[in-house]
C-alpha cells in the first residue's frame, strides 16, 4: 500500500507540482498563481484515501487537481472528525457539482 508521501512523489512525477488549499468559502486556492477556484470548475484526476491502521487520527484524503488556468496541484486534508472546516467546505462544494 502506498503511503501518503509516495502518493504525494508520484502526482509530482506526473505534473501535480503545487500544493493546493481550500477556502473558507467552499474554493481551491491555487499554489502557483493564487487565484481562487470554484469548486465546479475544478477537474479531480485522482482521489486517494488513506487509513491509519490502528489510529483513526491517521485518516486523510489526497485530490489531483487540474485547474481551468491549466495549472495541476494536489489537495490534501485531513478525513473524518478532524477535518478543518475550509476543508469541509471545498469537499461539499466539490461534490455537490
């Protein structure tokens, strides 16, 4: 199984070369230009969940993203409980497209 550092290496080795955040307002911030995206116009390549095994705080999900700038990031954040609120924001605005 893959960790989240290797993950991270090999979406790096394929062009995903920034780190992206999310806003308060549901939105992915650009790592390479800032801009702000809308969750609608954003393209997920990939999604990859992680699970500690034995500690439920080891939990957390990596997005590839495209962006309509052309741009390609990753997205990380912690899964479940302990997700941070911008975080939860951007996923429901992310799925509910």
């Amino acid at each position: 199984m893959e960790t989240i550092l290797e993950a991270i290496d090999r979406l790096r080795a394929l062009g995903y070369d920034m780190e992206m955040s999310a806003t308060p307002e549901g939105r992915l911030r650009c790592g390479v230009c800032d801009e702000e995206i809308e969750a609608a116009a954003a393209a997920v390549d990939e999604i990859v969940r992680f699970e500690g095994a034995s500690d439920p705080d080891d939990e957390a999900i990596l997005i590839a993203v495209s962006t309509p700038a052309g741009h390609r990031g990753y997205f990380v954040a912690a899964y479940g409980p302990d997700m941070a609120a911008e975080d939860v924001a951007f996923l429901q605005a992310l799925t509910a497209r």
